[in-house]
C-alpha cells in the first residue's frame, strides 16, 4: 500500500530557526524596518498583499473565474486557448511592487539568504496546494520530486550562483522532500528578458534535457519543477515538456511570481 504524505510538521519551522529569530530579529525583506509580522512590516506586508490575488489553477495568472463567471477551476483565457505543458503553477503574487524588488535581488548570489523567507511566504499561501500534491503523489509511491531550472554550466560556472535552485533547496527543505538535479541546460541561450514570446520559444527549443544517468530518475514521479519568475512560461514549458519525455508523471511549476501580462 503506497505511503501518504503531509506537509503539517514540515509548516512548524525548526525550534533552531525561531531561536535564532527571537535572538537575532531580522528586518522587513522589503525595506529593513522593523517587521510587526514575521518577514515583513505591516505597510509592505500590505503592498505584497496588493500584488496576490486568485490565481490561475494552470499558470498562476492573477485571475478570478467566479467573477468571470465561470466555475472554480476554470482555466484563465490564455490556458484556454493553449494549455501550458506543466499540470498546475503556483506564484506569490504578480511579478510588480515589493515582490518585483525581492524577485531583482534574489538574482545575486548576494541575495540567496532570501530564498528559504520567501518559499516561508510561497508555502504558508498555498499550504493547501502543496499538500494536495503531495498526497496525489503517493498514488505513485513516492514523494515529489524537487527539481530547478538549471542554467547551462557555462553561465552556471561564470555566475557561480542559480536563484531557482536556492529557491528549490528551500522548497526540499521546508517540505522535507528530495532535491534532484536530473534536468541539463543543453543549449546556451541568449538573456531571454528582451526576447518577445516567439523569439523565447524558438530560443529554447530542445534546450533542456533529462538525463538517463541521474541519481534521481524522474520516470513515474510527480515533480515540483522551481524558477524564480514565470513570465511567457516558455522556459518553464520547455522544461516541462522535457521533463515528461522524461517519464515524469505530473509537473508543478512553482515560482515567486508571475509577470501581470504573459503575451
């Protein structure tokens, strides 16, 4: 009988981290004030909240279907007209505001230290979700897999630093799951951020990989696939799509955010 599994213990942070916490109190991520609530103080906790919203059950696009008067898991118009590769996508909130500056710094290998407080944020707004999940997966006997979106060595070795894999490593840590590295960047890709749509699609054909050899194959498992912002979705499809040809079975893609127009 295939097990069950839960994300409750893993919502109580580590007695160490609240000790730490208590003795060394950090600042608001946003503006280093002093934080009335954990992470932020309360006008930038409420500037976040202005960048949240309902989100699109397939992208993460901020988007109400009751208010547009359909059902509760209907996609928004874009995934209606073409279905993104990934099964379901999580984002804080729009890629705008206090969120947008987060998202800048955690660039830097500077800002890697942001990582673990904002997948803090990430999980404590969609404990739900990511419990769900986790549940759907032991279906196939085995956890989620976690797995970033790689950079290729290249850039990897020059930057020395990937955001998406702080953020996964803090995801595998919060949710007490596995960490694996079976996606390869096999085409170096020009920056993607001044490319339109079309050219990102035709920019990461086939540019991602699974490896055979991986210590953690992801034939017959769910995946939790991490990147730092979902913008045209196009890397993330790409890697989705890899992943499936992979064998994965479901593909999540989780982000900090989601950019408010994805044309």
């Amino acid at each position: 009988m295939p097990p069950s599994f839960t994300i409750n213990a893993a919502l109580n942070r580590p007695w160490w981290q609240a000790a730490r916490t208590l003795v060394f109190p950090e600042g608001c991520l946003v503006c280093g004030g002093r934080p009335e609530t954990e992470h932020f103080c309360e006008p930038c906790r409420g500037d976040l909240q202005k960048c949240q919203g309902p989100q699109c059950v397939r992208c993460a696009l901020i988007w109400d279907p009751v208010t547009a008067g359909f059902g509760p898991e209907v996609p928004c118009p874009h995934c209606r007209k073409r279905l993104p590769p990934f099964d379901e996508a999580l984002a804080i909130g729009i890629y705008e505001g206090p969120l947008r500056s987060l998202c800048l710094r955690i660039k830097s290998r500077h800002g890697a230290w942001l990582a673990p407080r904002l997948i803090d944020v990430l999980v404590n707004s969609h404990h739900q979700v990511f419990e769900r999940w986790m549940t759907n997966a032991a279906a196939a006997g085995l956890p989620p897999l976690v797995v970033p979106v790689p950079l290729h060595w290249t850039r990897r070795w020059w930057r020395g630093y990937n955001q998406a894999e702080a953020l996964a490593q803090a995801i595998a840590g919060r949710l007490d799951l596995t960490l694996g590295k079976p996606l390869r960047r096999i085409q170096r890709t020009r920056k993607l951020a001044p490319l339109t749509r079309t050219e990102r699609q035709v920019e990461l054909k086939d540019a991602f990989r699974v490896q055979p050899w991986s210590r953690h194959p992801v034939a017959g498992r769910d995946v939790i696939l991490v990147d730092d912002i979902l913008t045209t979705g196009a890397t993330c499809n790409t890697a989705a799509r890899a992943l499936k040809r992979g064998g994965a079975r479901k593909v999540y893609t989780v982000v900090l955010a989601r950019a408010k127009d994805p044309r």
